[in-house]
C-alpha cells in the first residue's frame, strides 16, 4: 500500500488517519505497509542528513582554504543546519538497527559529552589535545582508534569534535564559544595547519559513516539492512517503538535534559561549545513525531507521507492512538518552549522559569513513552524493552 500523499488529502476519524482523493479512500495500513513505509521515511531522512553534511564538509574546506572571520561563519551555519536533519534520525536507534548494532558507526557519528583537552588546547593548558601532540599522526585510522578510548568522553570525532573545532570551548554565559578564525592561520595559530587537517578529516570520516547508514536503508539491495527489516512483520514494529520509546525516555528526556537539570552543569549539556542544544531538543522530538505520524518534510519542503504507527493502533485502540498523538505534539511545542543558551535554562531552584520549562519536556516525554508502552500491547507487542535513563 502506498500512500505518500500531500497534507490535502488527510482526514482523521477517531484517531484513524484515512487517506483520500476524489475518487478513492484508503483505510488503515497493515503491519506490513507501516514497516515499508517507516524504511521509506528512514531512507529520506538519512538521505537529506548526508547531502546537509556534504554542504558542511564543503563550507569546511572552503573556510579552510582561505581562513576567515566569514568563511568560518558559513562553516557554523552548515553545522547548525546539518543537525536539524541528524537530530530527527535519532529516532532511529537504541534496537540494534546499521547506525548502533555493535557494529555501527554512532560512537563515532554523535558521542557526547566530550572532554575537549583530548583534541585540543583549552583554557589554562595550551598544549593538550591530538593536534597540539606533534608526534600523533593525524590519519582516519588513527583518529577512529583514539576515539573514546579510555573513557567515554574521549571523543575524536564525529558532530561534537567539528563543533568544537568549530566554535571552541564555551567560556560565556551568553552565547557560544568563540574561536577565532586565527587558530587555522599558519604562523597566527599554534598548530593552525594540524588543526585544520583534523577538522578535514574528522568531517570526511563523517560524511563517510552517514553514508553508511544511508546506505543500509537503500531501497533495491538485496542484501542490506532494509531488505531484511522489511520482511521483519511484527518483529520490526516491535523495533520502531522501541526507537521511539528508548528516546523518549531514556535518552531525550533523561541523559539529555534530566541529568542537566539535575547537575546544572554545563558540561552536561548535549551541544555545549554552540549553545545549539535546545535545537537539539526539538528535532529529537521532531523524530519520534515524524515516526509516529507517518510524515517528514525533507529538504526541499515537500512533505513525505507514509503509513504510519498512528494509523496502525488507531484501528485497534483510536482513543489511545489519539492520546498518543496528542503527547508526541505537546513534548515537540513544550521542546520548543526551552531558550537558548541551555546552559543558563537549566540554572535555578525548581519553580525558576527555565527549569520548569525543561521540567515540561522531561514530564510530557515521560507520559508519552508510556503511552507508546499502551500503543505496542494495543497492537499485541507486550515485550517492549525500552532504554531508561
């Protein structure tokens, strides 16, 4: 069943979403149409999150060839724009799927909270980090080696060491980081040219892990992970909620912004070197929504749809399937409601209005991972694994 059609052609009657046009109308979707439909919108996601960080990698080479106050902006903005589309895949894990099997590439994709001394020089010691250590090589090989090796926050590579190239340690309490361009200027920045053969590379090796999964999730391949995923029934229904569950509760509302709030510490916060983590929020929670809904919108503003989890419970449960619906939209607009930078949101006691702003995400993420809980059991699925805080 396919059923990719524009926002016009959408009704809902009691929680079951009926696609229709002038002279047809389609009921719910089966099993088997919502796992096809749910690999489509994988595909598509992950297809607009290559093509974005292919943009980043050129404003990164560009800036690198010619370093420049300019030239170093355009790389942040291709930064910030790449994650709105990589931040909506996350929905995508926590079920041993191509981006997180023990295999997979997301240790070196998105691995956070980093110690920024493992690359290099922060305030108070000039000389740490890979690239002030003259003696390491910087090589693809090496830096894939290295990454969190001895301890989870010695990261490499991936989003959060381009960031920090990027905008360096976030010594302000009003905004981001604020690396001078200098520090990739040969003879102005110590180690400029080994800085910037680290920020290429890391952002190559990036690109390249992001194709990866892209590719997992082809349509036509035989082989790949998608062919298999598709013939998975149940079972990968089974998956996809717990995707959305695990991230609802146990990554986004809980390592994300409960141990933030909690510890009110900075080094805690998901983006911390661009202030950026209050859009990470959002398009966490964007990801589920898109998921849940059957819908995405892609780059070039057309809107994906395909048969969605909502549809599939709603014509066994609507009043649950409508209830979930519901919380999905409140935790992405309770998102949203979160201000930038998050690292002075969550400072406060518990009645301060940036804390009770987060404290709204954390509640409504928490109640809508329940309700997927509900979702699954209405449908049959009664062993959903979820990941916890």
């Amino acid at each position: 069943m396919k059923c990719f059609q524009s926002t016009k052609a959408i009704k809902k009657l009691a929680g079951i979403v009926l696609f229709s046009t002038a002279s047809m109308v389609w009921s719910a979707p089966t099993t088997n149409d919502v796992v096809k439909g749910y690999s489509e919108l994988v595909y598509a996601n992950y297809t607009d999150t290559v093509k974005a960080a292919t943009q980043l990698q050129i404003a990164i080479d560009s800036f690198l060839t010619a370093p420049s106050k300019a030239g170093l902006d355009a790389a942040k903005k291709a930064w910030l724009n790449a994650r709105e589309f990589y931040g909506q895949t996350e929905a995508f894990r926590f079920y041993a799927g191509p981006i997180d099997d023990e295999n997979g590439p997301e240790g070196q994709i998105n691995a956070w909270p980093m110690d920024e001394s493992y690359v290099d020089y922060v305030q108070g010691n000039a000389k740490s980090g890979f690239i002030n250590n003259t003696k390491f090589e910087i090589t693809r090989d090496a830096l894939i080696q290295e990454n969190e090796r001895g301890g989870e926050e010695n990261i490499a590579t991936g989003w959060h060491a381009i960031e920090f190239l990027l905008w360096g340690q976030d010594l302000s309490q009003s905004g981001p980081g604020q690396r001078p361009y200098t520090d990739y200027v040969k003879g102005k920045g110590k180690n400029a040219e080994r800085r910037a053969a680290y920020l290429r590379e890391i952002t190559a090796l990036l690109v390249h892990d992001l194709q990866t999964v892209q590719l997992a999730w082809a349509p036509g391949s035989p082989d790949n992970f998608r062919t298999s995923f598709e013939k998975g029934g149940q079972e990968s229904v089974r998956k996809i909620l717990v995707g959305l569950g695990s991230l609802s509760r146990g990554e986004l509302a809980g390592e994300r912004l409960e141990v933030a709030l909690f510890s009110q510490d900075q080094e805690d916060e998901h983006s911390c070197f661009s202030d950026n983590t209050h859009r990470d929020a959002v398009s966490n929670a964007q990801g589920i929504l898109n998921v849940w809904t059957g819908t995405y919108k892609r780059a070039n503003g057309e809107v994906l749809r395909v048969p969605a989890l909502a549809e599939l419970v709603g014509a066994r449960a609507p009043e649950v399937a409508k209830n979930t619906t519901r919380q999905i939209q409140n935790s992405v607009k309770a998102a949203s409601a979160i201000r930038a930078p998050f690292d002075r949101e969550i400072v406060g006691g518990a009645n301060a209005p940036g804390p009770k702003r987060v404290k709204a995400t954390v509640d409504s993420l928490v109640a809508q991972s329940t309700l997927l809980v509900e979702s699954a059991t209405a449908i049959g699925i009664n062993q959903l694994t979820l990941t916890l805080p």
